[in-house]
C-alpha cells in the first residue's frame, strides 16, 4: 500500500473515530523489526541492468530452526524409501544420491561423538574393519551409512623402519558404487583421533596421504574444523517462481515472485501458507534475473568450505580484496518502502542547498523552475504537505494545521 493511499484510509477512518497510526510510525516499525529477525533486503541489478531486492536467506532458515513448531517436524537427513511409499521431498533421489561431497549431509551424532564422512571411523565389533563413511540417510527412521573398506599400501617414499601406509579410496564413489557397505549409525565407536595401530600409534599420523592419490582427501574434515564440535544441520529448500501479477495474459506486464519451502517437512506442513516464504520479487526483471542472486548466495554458503581445502588454509583468503562499492542511491518511494538511509542524506543536502537560495516571494515561479534540481524535497514536499482528498471544508483543514509558511525560505512559524 503506497503513502498515499494509507493516507486516504486513514483520514476516511479518522471521521468514523477511528485512529491510525502515522505512515512514518509503521515505517520505522517495520524497519525495527527487520532488523531484529535480520532480514533487511538487498539490492542487486541483473546483467539487463534491472534492479531486483531480496532477503536474506540464510535469516530465513536460521528462524526456522529456530522455531520450535517448524524444527519438530523437519528432517535433517534423507529417507530411503525402497521404491514403497514415496510421499515427501525428502525422500528424493537428488538429496539422497545427486550431492557432491562439500553438499550432502555432512556428519551425525551419536553417543555424544560427531561422526563425518571421508574420516576413518572404527565400529563396535572389534572384529569388523575401519570404514569410511560416504553417504548419510535413513530406513525406516533409522540412521544407516554406506561406507567403503579403504585400501593400505605401504608408502613407496617412506624412511626405512618407519610404519608409515596410504589410504587409497576410488575417486568416484557413487551412491550404487559395489564396494558400498551400510552399516547402522548406532554401530560407530570411534572416531578418527581415537583409532590406533597395533603398536599404538595414531592411525591418521600415519596414514597421512603422500600427495600420491589422484584425489587428496584432508583429514579431519573441513567442516569438523569449521564447526568447532557443534552439529551441522543439513536443511535443502525447494524454490518456486510464479507470476502474480494476475493478469490473464502472462506475456506482457510479468510480476514473478520468489518463495521457498523446507525440503525436510511432509507436504501436509509445505502445504500450508505460513511455511511458505517470500525471497524475492520484480515487476520488471524475469526468472532467471531475479533467481541469480539467491543461487549466487546459496552456492557461497555451500562452497565457503572447499572440500579439497587443507584445514590449515581455512582462514586464508587466496581470492582478491574486493573493491568496495560506493552506496547506491534509492528513489523516495524504494526508501519509503524499505527504511533505507541514503535518502534521508539526500533530503538534508536539498535543504541546506536550498536554505541558500535568494529569497524571492515568487514561490510558484522558483518552484516550477528548480524543481528538477530538489527533487528529494519535492518529492517530500508532496507527501508531507500535500493535503489527502477529504470532504471536509478546505478552511476547517487549514484551521487544524495552524501551520503558516513565512516568505522567506530561511524560517517558517506555527500558532
């Protein structure tokens, strides 16, 4: 709803003695509140050079694990359903089997341990070999993995009476990779800092690969370092594009809107309106323009921790300084709908400029000569004096203001 417009309602409501809050009180109210769950948009222009606004989305799933009605009912881990019973997102095969290693479910708690993939893991039966783990998933509400028995070789450039081996894994581990092993997640003891050799010495130490293998693998996992001992929840979203401008023809006068839902909730919560968030929308830019940024910001969140990176690189930025963009100047009515802060400057230098004008009892005159040149207080001048339609008596609505503008532009005074 634009000023105007809230304006208009709110002196029809005022006659009915009904009192509305100011359209500025709403503004920054509702910029408090953004700024409490974080979700202040921003600004990006798309190669057509059309400016598209987004939220944050990252703010958007982090409330949602933080709401307790939502995260009781959210699944963190794919379900393998056997082909039987096939009902929600969760159960695809693109988050169960199509993820690269640095996307798929990261690691599992269990017994007070966190458990990763590509790390040695040692099993309950001390008869059973050390597996690493590939994939995480679920059966039947039980947490499986489908591991490999890696291959030692002693090391070809190892000093003489050292007890040094390689870890060989393939390359290329897919989901129906025959040397696959699944194992119940509550079959896992120990982790990777706890496994030993047979003369007690720590089995990673000397297991530290060569540089040999066709794929260096870093142990530990970058993200076990990354996290810092905290649980790592693995949240896919579901991205939808619609048209809601509402017209019958889709070609011409396009609005698309951007929304998501959780992968992980059953299609009865998906369903429902609240679980449904808004991302981003444009009247003017298409699909594709307005989907970049949101896939730009989901695919650096996924990559912030290479998969390939040593643990010791982690806090290194090898890619150069970014140069720092000069704040981009929004409309009146793109800063009136937002709360944003440029504005307010541009405002303030109109009026100092203006407060430096000669003075001239022509008002009219001056104004439709140096209007293009104010254009901040024009534009202020027309939503804040402007009177709204009313049908009330012009001389009791200049009797309530009480507010007379002298002729000169340096003061003004009110009885």
């Amino acid at each position: 709803m634009s000023r105007n417009l809230y304006n208009h309602l709110r002196v029809i409501l005022a006659l009915c003695h009904m009192n509305l809050p100011h359209w500025d009180t709403l503004r920054r109210m509702r910029s408090r509140i953004r700024s409490m769950l974080k979700m202040d948009p921003s600004e990006n222009q798309s190669v057509l050079s059309n400016k598209t606004f987004a939220l944050n989305l990252q703010s958007i799933v982090g409330n949602e694990l933080a709401n307790p009605t939502v995260v009781r009912h959210l699944e963190f881990y794919p379900h393998d359903p056997r082909g039987k019973d096939m009902f929600a997102l969760y159960q695809s095969k693109k988050w169960r089997e199509e993820l690269g290693p640095n996307s798929r479910v990261q690691m599992v708690p269990s017994e007070g341990k966190h458990f990763y993939i590509y790390e040695p893991v040692g099993l309950k039966d001390p008869q059973a070999p050390i597996v690493v783990p590939i994939f995480f998933y679920k059966y039947q509400d039980t947490l499986f993995l489908k591991c490999i028995k890696p291959k030692a070789g002693l090391r070809a450039n190892a000093p003489a009476g050292s007890r040094q081996f390689d870890l060989h894994l393939p390359s290329i581990i897919p989901w129906f990779h025959s040397d696959l092993i699944e194992i119940p997640v509550d079959q896992f003891q120990k982790t990777y800092s706890e496994l030993t050799t047979y003369y007690g010495d720590s089995y990673v130490e000397l297991s530290c690969g060569s540089g040999l293998q066709r794929v260096d693998i870093p142990i530990p996992n970058p993200w076990r370092v990354r996290t810092g001992g905290k649980i790592i929840r693995h949240v896919p979203v579901t991205l939808y594009a619609d048209n809601t401008s509402g017209n019958k023809s889709k070609r011409w006068n396009k609005h698309v809107t951007y929304c998501l839902t959780l992968s992980g909730l059953p299609p009865q919560l998906t369903n429902m309106e609240y679980n449904c968030h808004f991302i981003s929308t444009s009247n003017q830019a298409g699909p594709l323009e307005i989907g970049e940024p949101i896939i730009a910001e989901i695919k650096f969140k996924g990559e912030a921790c290479a998969f390939g990176q040593s643990p010791s690189k982690l806090g290194q930025d090898s890619a150069p300084p970014k140069q720092i963009k000069p704040a981009t100047k929004l409309s009146i009515i793109k800063a009136d709908m937002f709360g944003q802060g440029p504005v307010a400057k541009d405002l303030d230098d109109d009026i100092q400029q203006y407060l430096l004008e000669p003075n001239t009892k022509q008002k009219c005159d001056f104004w439709s000569q140096q209007k293009k040149i104010y254009l901040s207080l024009a534009a202020m001048a027309t939503c804040f004096l402007g009177i709204p339609a009313t049908s009330t008596p012009s001389e009791q609505v200049f009797l309530l203001s009480k507010t007379i503008i002298s002729p000169s532009p340096t003061a003004s005074t009110a009885h």
